[in-house]
C-alpha cells in the first residue's frame, strides 16, 4: 500500500503525535459531546497528515483501519443483533434467565455467567462470543434488578477477551507460538491455568467492584421488552441448544485449521474445506440466525411480515456500534501504516530488560499506541524471537515468554482499539465510564496474567 515511503520521523516526535491524538479524541468526545464516530474520522485524518503519510495514498490508509475493521464487525454485529433480538422478542432469553437463578442462586448468577462464558469463550473468538452472550447477560442482569450492567456485562466480556488472548486456538497466541517456536501444547495448558484466576480477579471481582460505583441500568439493545409477550415463550434448553450451534460450528472450523496447519490433516479434501467454511465466525451466525427464525419465529407462529420487520428493527440500534467501532479500527490503522509501532518497537528492543520483561513492555508499549492487541502481540514475537531462539531456553520457559507477550498485548484498551467501541456501545456506556470501567479491566487483566506467567517462569 505505501511502497516507496519511509517515516523520516523518528520515536519521540512519533509517540507525541499518537499521544497527542488520544488527547484531542477525549477532549472532543467528552468535554466538547462531538459524536464519536465523527471525531474518529477528523483525528485519524489529522494524525495521517501530521505524521507525513503520503497525500496521494490518505484514502486508502484511512480505508485500510476502517474497511478491514468494518467487514468482519459489520457481519457478527447484524447477525449477533437478529440473533439476540429473537431471543429477547421470544421470550427465550428470560427463560434462560430464570433457569439460571434457579439453578445457581441469586448470589452465584454473576460468577455462572462468566464460567458459561470461560467455556463458550474457548473456540468462539472475543467479538462473536460477546454477541452470542449479550442477551443473556442483560436477561439475567435485569432479573437481579436492572441497574447492575457491569456486574455481568464487565464479567462476561472479560472472560471472552480472557481466552481470546491466552488460550489456543486462537490467533493471536497461535501466531505468537509458531513465532517462538514453542510447545503449543505447554502453551495451552499454562494458558489454561492461568485462564480462570485471571479473570476472576481482574473480570468478576472487578466487576462486582465498579458495580457498586456506577450503577448502570441494563441497555435495550435488542429491542424494548413487553412484559405482557411472548404468550409461548421457549423453554430454556432450546435457547441454549441455539447458542451451542455456533460453538459447535466454530470449533469445528479451529479444531480442523490447527490440524490441517500442522499436518495432520489433509486441507484438500471436500469435507475439511466445508466445515471450515461454515464454522467461519460470520457464517456459523448465519447458520445460527437462520435456524433462530424457524424455531423461535415461525414456528411459533410469527408470520414472514412479521419477522422481516422484527429482524429489519435490529439494524437501528447497532448501526452506531458498527460505525463508531470501524471509525475506532480506522484510527488504530493509521497509527500502524505511519511507523509509530514499528519506531517504538526498535527503541525498546536495546533497553537490556530480562527477555520475559522485554517481550510484555514491547507488547504493552505497541498495545498502547496503535489500539490492536493482536498486531502488538504479532509484532512483538517477531520482535523478540531472535533473543527468544538464541537465549536456549526451556520448553516451558519459551511458553512462558509467548503468554508474557500474550498478555502485554490486552494492556489497557483505549480509544484507538476498536474492541473498546465494540464493548463500550454495545453495553451503552460513554467514553468516560467505558474508560473507568473497560480500560481499567483490560489492564488489570494484563497485569495479573503476567504475573502470574512469571511466577511460572520462575519456578519451572
């Protein structure tokens, strides 16, 4: 895309520039109210300016971050809304709700919630597995009282973006592995120990933490509820044998690539190559919708006229999330194409720190200035696997270094991460509180998993 450039400026006047773009987006979005998918778009063009990007290449920069970041997004939100608004409308997801109480009690709904979520979390990545979740999550949070969002909402996202960033199969710390050359295996069992004690400390005690400082009423994202309807609603496992159907599909599609990627099954063969098509995140919600419509529409007897203008009410109330979030995806490619990234990277790299301490710094430093956990982690093990390779160390030590990266890479998320927009307007929060609440999980989650990463490190 920008062949033939070179950034000519260098690290300080590189990071002053991304600092100072974070600074004039909270200005514009909380002190002057400028609508944040607006003031994304100005910034990201600004800063795409001020940092010398070729004149003649800006549209496509800026479509770069945006494009890449709408298309997937676009898809698992609509889809997830349809998904989420036929649960809801049904009745199905208070039935879920109820079921839950009952079966764990008021005081351990919370903490069910985040396991369920832990367990969906495992093949299903951050973003989908959020979707999929949401209308049970505010089902339950509006049972136990409605003004407790973050008690659950905050639980449930922090288990997502848990196993999005430690576990395997998932890309980020797939890529991280091979980059390494480390055991897959010892990473996923270190990451799976580390898994629920981090988000346990940093997503459901945190969560009931903030909880009790910002009371939030539960959103009506998927549409406002009638108390009086549904007149049928389903029972409690057809919901949740709907919401398995994507799990089922999306592991099959990890489960089936990591094999194939490692040689163990051919890729050629026309089975493979289907179930990896239809265990694709957007696809497998299509599948999902799709069956959703039959079972918890017309076979209860909602007519086509009826459903097409249920399913056609689902597109207003996220069209904001999808913009704002490709805007946030927009302002994060810009800070990667303009160097700062890569010039951030290349100073840190001679700082001298311990390998283990580099590659979470790097990850961090990366996280903070272009938005993008997985292009911090990619580009930190890449960074780092040289010293990694050449240090001789053991199989758990190199696994220890990949979940140390891993878990600088989910430092923080602010306003040039996109997935902070994704959680932030689909739980309906300004930035402000996105900010207090979000942001400070995000790094409470980094901190704690490093941690305890490098006790592991140390003892083994």
């Amino acid at each position: 895309m920008l062949d033939g450039w070179t950034q000519t400026l260098g690290a300080g006047p590189l990071l002053g520039i991304a600092a100072g773009a974070v600074l004039l987006i909270l200005l514009l979005v909380i002190k002057l109210r400028v609508h944040a998918f607006i003031t994304l778009v100005v910034v990201s063009v600004l800063t795409a300016v001020v940092t010398g990007l070729p004149t003649d290449k800006l549209m496509d920069v800026l479509l770069y971050g945006f494009s890449g970041t709408l298309g997937e997004v676009a898809l698992l939100v609509c889809l997830g809304a349809i998904l989420g608004r036929l649960i809801e409308h049904s009745g199905g997801a208070k039935s879920v709700a109820e079921a839950m109480v009952k079966a764990f009690g008021e005081k351990h709904a919370a903490f069910a919630l985040g396991v369920t979520s832990l367990l969906l979390g495992f093949p299903i990545f951050f973003d989908a597995g959020l979707i999929v979740m949401l209308p049970i999550i505010f089902a339950v949070a509006r049972r136990m009282g409605g003004r407790n969002l973050l008690l659950y909402g905050i639980g449930g996202a922090a288990a997502f973006s848990v196993m999005h960033v430690f576990l395997p199969p998932h890309p980020g710390p797939v890529t991280a592995t091979v980059d390494y050359g480390a055991n897959l295996g010892i990473v996923m069992l270190i990451g799976i120990v580390i898994a629920f004690p981090t988000w346990y400390l940093s997503g459901y005690l945190w969560g009931k933490f903030v909880n009790s400082r910002i009371p939030l009423a539960v959103p009506a994202l998927f549409g406002s509820i009638d108390e009086d309807q549904p007149v049928r609603p389903p029972k409690a496992r057809t919901v949740i044998g709907i919401l398995i159907i994507p799990v089922v599909l999306i592991f099959l599609n990890t489960g089936l690539t990591t094999l194939v990627d490692t040689g163990a099954l051919e890729g050629d063969q026309l089975w493979v190559q289907a179930l990896i098509l239809i265990g694709n995140s957007p696809i497998a919600l299509l599948i999902t919708a799709l069956v959703a419509l039959v079972v918890l529409g017309s076979a209860r007897g909602e007519k086509g006229s009826a459903l097409e203008k249920l399913v056609d009410g689902t597109f207003g109330p996220v069209a904001s999330v999808i913009l704002i979030t490709g805007a946030g995806g927009m302002f994060g490619g810009v800070l990667e194409l303009s160097g700062i990234g890569d010039a951030l990277a290349d100073t840190l790299a001679d700082v001298g720190l311990p390998t283990i301490v580099a590659a979470y710094v790097i990850s961090v430093i990366l996280r903070l200035a272009q938005g993008s956990a997985t292009v911090a982690l990619v580009t930190t093990a890449g960074l780092m696997a040289p010293a990694v390779t050449a240090g001789s160390y053991g199989t758990v030590d190199v696994a220890a270094i990949t979940l140390a990266t891993a878990a600088g890479s989910v430092f923080g998320s602010h306003v040039n991460d996109s997935g902070f927009w994704l959680v932030g307007k689909l739980m309906d929060m300004d930035v402000k509180t996105t900010l207090k609440t979000w942001t400070v999980q995000q790094a409470l989650e980094s901190v704690i998993a490093f941690v305890l990463v490098l006790v592991v490190y140390l003892i083994f």
